[in-house]
C-alpha cells in the first residue's frame, strides 16, 4: 500500500514544481530546510491523494511519514488529520501520541502549520496544556513552532491564555520563523478574542518583540494602529 502511494505521488510529481519548493523552503547548506527533498506536487494533489487513503493503518502511516521526501510526510500527515476528525476518542489519544513521538519527521514549516492544531491542539482542547509549555523550551525549531500552532485550536474557541503565555515564552527566540508563527497567533488573539486582549499583550511586549513577529500581530489594525507600534517599537530599547 505504501509503495503504491508513493508511486502515485511521484507520478504527479514535477521538476519544475520540486525546483521552486526546494527554493521556497530553504533546503540549501545552513537553512531551516536544509537536505529536505521535493518531488514537486501541489497541496491540491496531496490533499486529493491523502483521501483516497484514510484506512491506512499507524504503521505504514509510519512508513510514509519517515520518508526524505517533504510530500511523502506531507501525506501521512494529512491522513492523520482527516482520521482524527472523525476518529473515536481512543484513536485520537492514538494518533496525538504518535505525532508527538514523531517530531523529527515533522520538520519543515507548512508540515507543522496544517496539522498540529488539528490534531495535537485538538485533543488537547479540555486537557491540560503543559505539554505545549514543555514543547517550547524544546531545542528542536519545529517542536517550538509545534507548541504555539497548537494554540490555533485554543484561540479558535475564545481561548488564549496558552497561546499567550507560549508567546510570553518564545519572545527572546532567535528564529524567524518562530517570530513568525508567534505573530499569527497574537494576530489570531486579536481575531477571535477580541483586540483589547492582543493589545494588552501587546501593550506589555511590543516594544521589545522581534519586528517580524510585532509586523505579523498588527497585520489586521488599521494604517495609523500600525505605525503607532512599529513607531513605538523603533524608538524603545
């Protein structure tokens, strides 16, 4: 079955499409991707292939998953979010453990960004949360960035004292895409919690976060709310 996936996948795959995601994801010498492998799919095509396999059991879901090849992992991952949604309660404790004792494979960016609050901040919605805390003193870039996309679920409910206080956390983070992604979440606080609780967060650190992650927050204010932070945050060490 896993071969037959695969070959699937290399089938649709292109050269063209593969060159430009090995740039866009930075797989070169000394990037946060580097020695990742594209085949060249788009998600259109992996979401597709992903359906057609939604009995694929935990081991060849393994097989799949620890793969070189980014759209291999991508699948299997995909997989397990369409099987937790409709998953009894004994099998989503299956699949929230095995991708957290599988990180190591969930090693680029848009990996972590379509799953883990499908999966890990999903089944962590009326369940403690000190795991994500855990998560992100982790060393590893992508269990870091794992801990505050899980918080994506949270938020959606009205929730945000996880996602701000793993934000509070991963201030001084020296990674762009951690900035990033923390600069979603609040951006997301904002949303779905209301401005005034992005902008007491805000009102705390803005001066002190990383731009990047400050420009990712106030995307949604308007033009002068903008300028007023970024002003703010220029001109106070």
């Amino acid at each position: 079955m896993v071969d037959r996936i695969k070959q699937e996948l290399r089938r649709l795959g292109t050269k063209e499409r593969a060159m430009a995601s090995q740039r866009y994801f930075k797989t070169g010498v000394g990037q946060y991707g580097e020695g990742d492998v594209f085949i060249g799919l788009t998600m259109p095509e992996q979401r597709r292939i992903a359906k057609q396999h939604l009995g694929l059991g935990l081991p060849d879901i393994r097989k799949l998953l620890e793969s070189k090849e980014h759209e291999f992992r991508m699948v299997a991952l995909l997989i397990m979010t369409y099987q937790y949604a409709t998953a009894s309660d004994a099998k989503r404790k299956r699949l929230y453990d095995f991708y957290l004792t599988h990180t190591k494979w969930i090693n680029n960016w848009d990996l972590v960004d379509v799953t883990a609050h499908k999966i890990v901040g999903a089944y962590l919605q009326d369940k403690d949360h000190s795991i994500l805390l855990r998560l992100a003193r982790s060393e590893s870039l992508w269990e870091r960035r794992i801990a505050i996309v899980s918080t994506f679920s949270f938020i959606a409910k009205g929730e945000s004292k996880t996602a701000l206080s793993i934000a509070e956390m991963l201030l001084q983070d020296t990674h762009d895409l951690i900035h990033k992604a923390v600069g979603w979440m609040l951006r997301e606080v904002g949303k779905c919690c209301g401005e005034s609780v992005e902008k007491g967060f805000l009102k705390l650190y803005a001066p002190s976060m990383p731009r990047t992650m400050l420009r990712y927050a106030i995307e949604r204010f308007d033009a002068d709310t903008r300028m007023r932070y970024m002003h703010m945050h220029k001109y106070v060490i």
